[in-house]
C-alpha cells in the first residue's frame, strides 16, 4: 500500500482482518484441473481482460472453470462463449462460497491493484492455493504465506502455468495421492 499511494510506511497503520477459520475450511474433496475466480471483476482494476485470456489458456488445456460473482451482460457473454466456463451469478449463502472455494484446485486472482484480497484468505482457509498477479494488497497477503502464488501482473502465460503448478500441487497433498 505504502507503494502504491506513495505514503510513508510510518503513517500506515495496521487494522488486522481475520478470517472465521471455525467456518472457512475444508468441505468437499479438491475437483483436479478446477479453478475458481470470485467477487466482482466489473472495475477495471480487477483486471477482468486478462482473466479471460486465463480462462481460455486452462480450459484449451482441459480444465474446468467454476466463475462465481457479478458479472455485466457484455462480461457474462464474453463468458457464455469460453467452453468450460461455469458461470454462477453471487453466491446466496456462505456455506455455497465455501464449498466453491473447497471443490476448486486453485483460486484465481487477476486484481491489477486490491485492498486486502478476502477471497485469496478465504480460499487458502479452505485449503485451496491461489495463482494471483504480484500486485496491491493480495501480494500483501500472499508475499507473507508463499510468494510461489504469485506472477509477474498482466503475465497470462505465467498465471497460467502457475495455476497448473498449483493443481499438480493441491490435488496430491489435499487427497493425499
């Protein structure tokens, strides 16, 4: 944040946000080759081009691509035209997040700047790893956990490919294979 306002680091101070782990875990065994992306992409700053350009890289490669968030008409039929895209408008209850988050062998995050980034906590909560672009507030959140999460911003091969690391990764030691 301190970059990306130009503000002293001395004049931030933190206000810690946690996740309700006694909710946020584990539901349902992790689908192979099934990414998640969640919450709104209708700023441009959520970098909903390049999430596009991802989702048609994985489901080229055969994967499935569970989308779940508002979406404007013109993004729900860019959407509605990539085979192996899911779409599901926002979710009804905490419970159907939670299990998205749990199903999904990666989460993907292509925010061109974000706050705090609540849905990369929540799905590392669930288990679930995350392929996100090294920028705002989820290289914050990331860069303290595991920098492997995070790719070069607006690089689609390299979230691409890292979402496949991912998979490789969260299905073997999540089912134990």
């Amino acid at each position: 944040i301190s970059q990306d306002y130009c503000i002293n680091k001395d004049k931030i101070r933190t206000i810690y946000n946690g996740i309700d782990t006694d909710f946020f875990y584990k539901t349902l065994p992790t689908e192979s080759k099934t990414a998640l992306t969640v919450g709104s992409y209708q700023h441009p700053r959520r970098g909903f081009s390049y999430l596009v350009q991802v989702y048609g890289e994985l489901t080229k490669r055969g994967w499935k691509v569970l989308d779940v968030g508002r979406r404007t008409n013109d993004q729900a039929e860019i959407l509605s035209s990539i085979p192996g895209v899911q779409m599901f408008g926002p979710v009804a209850t905490r419970e159907e997040i939670r299990d998205f988050y749990s199903r999904a062998s990666v989460t993907l995050s292509t925010s061109l700047f974000e706050g705090f980034g609540l849905s990369v906590a929540e799905s590392l909560a669930c288990g679930t790893p995350v392929a996100a672009f090294d920028a705002g507030g989820v290289k914050d959140v990331l860069g303290k956990i595991d920098k492997n999460m995070l790719c070069e911003t607006r690089n689609v091969l390299a979230m691409t490919n890292l979402a496949v690391k991912l998979d490789s990764y969260s299905t073997s030691t999540v089912n134990g294979t």
